[in-house]
C-alpha cells in the first residue's frame, strides 16, 4: 500500500471519529519509522503499514475523546501506542512515555527528534519505580498487564482527580481488583474503531 493510500485510510478514520486531520502527515511519519526500525529492533508484533495504520494509529485514536485535562503517562507504551499518537494529535497535551525496554525507549527518542515532538518526555524505567513530580490527569495502558495489576502498579501516578484508563480487559475481575487497589471502575466503554471488526473496550476509573 503506498503512502498516499495509507494517508487516505488514516484520514477517512479520523473524520469517521470527528478528529482534526491536521496531522495526518506527522502521523503517517511515525508510522513509516515505526515500520522500519521494526525489521531490526522487533518493536511490535505487526508489521504490515495498512495494519499499523489501523490497528496503532486508529485504534488509538478512537481513544483520544476520552481524554481528560492536559497531562498524561502512557505506561508500558512500547513503540509509543497510544500516547505517541495522542501527542501528535495534539500538541498541546504533555505526555510522558513510560517503558523498561532500552530498545523500544531508544526508538521513542529517535522517532521524538525526527518528528520535533516538543510536548513529549520518555522514560525508561519500571513504571512501579517511576516517581514523577507532579502526578497526571491521565495514567493510560494498552494492553500492558491485567488491569489490578496496572492499577497497583501504577496508580501513584494518578492525580487525585486523574484517571486511569486501561485499553480492554475483563469487566468483572476489573471492579472487584480495583476496589483493591483504592479505585472504582466509572465507566465501561464499548469503543468502535473504523475499518476494525474486533471490539475494544475501555475502562475508566477514579480514585476512590
């Protein structure tokens, strides 16, 4: 699929979430970095641009409305998903990204320079040893562990009228394991993400 293909792909599924299409391009960039560091440094498990585009760019950004305040941490981002796409969308939103990975985080800062992210700071550290100095209005996963453990591991970061959010996860062990960890699950959003069959889900919770 050549690049001009992929951009239209990335547009039509941004105006289908009623997103600003101003940095299609910036996004598409990340992608094509992405992709090539990928065949060296095995960064995710997709590899194919068409899949990239829906499955890391659109699938994040189907996320995006639910945002709230102007700070947020992606914890275990890997190769930057979500919060790379959020920084992009918005260059205003200061965003952290967290993972213990050298590789993944050597890639973040490659891709960080190219792409002149100004709003964006990465860390490489394990998330239950990260202190940061002002907790966030967002502490958001995708996908980085069961989401009682994301919670306890992660919920010193959450700011007290913050959110955590966690990309999928089962329903029921989710509320009884938040409660465990001084958080009420608030919200579970059925989250459609356009030109995908499978269903996503999206947990919100606060703290207790």
């Amino acid at each position: 699929m050549h690049v001009k293909q992929l951009k239209e792909l990335l547009i039509d599924g941004l105006k289908d979430l009623n997103l600003d299409t101003a940095q299609a391009d910036k996004l598409i960039d990340y992608v094509l970095l992405l992709e090539k560091w990928n065949k060296t440094y095995n960064i995710t498990a997709i590899r194919d641009l068409k899949q990239m585009v829906i499955l890391h760019l659109i699938d994040s950004a189907s996320v995006y409305r639910y945002l709230i305040g102007n700070s947020i941490i992606d914890v275990g981002t890997g190769g930057g998903i979500p919060g790379i796409i959020f920084a992009i969308l918005n260059p205003q939103l200061n965003t952290t990204l967290l993972d213990s990975s050298q590789k993944k985080t050597r890639f973040l800062r490659f891709a960080q320079r190219q792409l002149k992210l100004a709003n964006v700071t990465i860390v490489c550290q394990r998330v239950e040893k990260y202190q940061a100095i002002k907790p966030y209005d967002v502490v958001i996963s995708r996908a980085f562990t069961e989401v009682g453990n994301f919670l306890k591991l992660s919920g010193h970061l959450c700011a007290d009228s913050g959110q955590m959010l966690a990309m999928k996860g089962p329903r029921i062990e989710s509320e009884k394991n938040a409660q465990e960890q001084g958080f009420e699950l608030v919200q579970d959003i059925d989250v459609k993400v356009p030109f995908l069959e499978a269903q996503r889900r999206l947990l919100v919770f606060n703290k207790l």
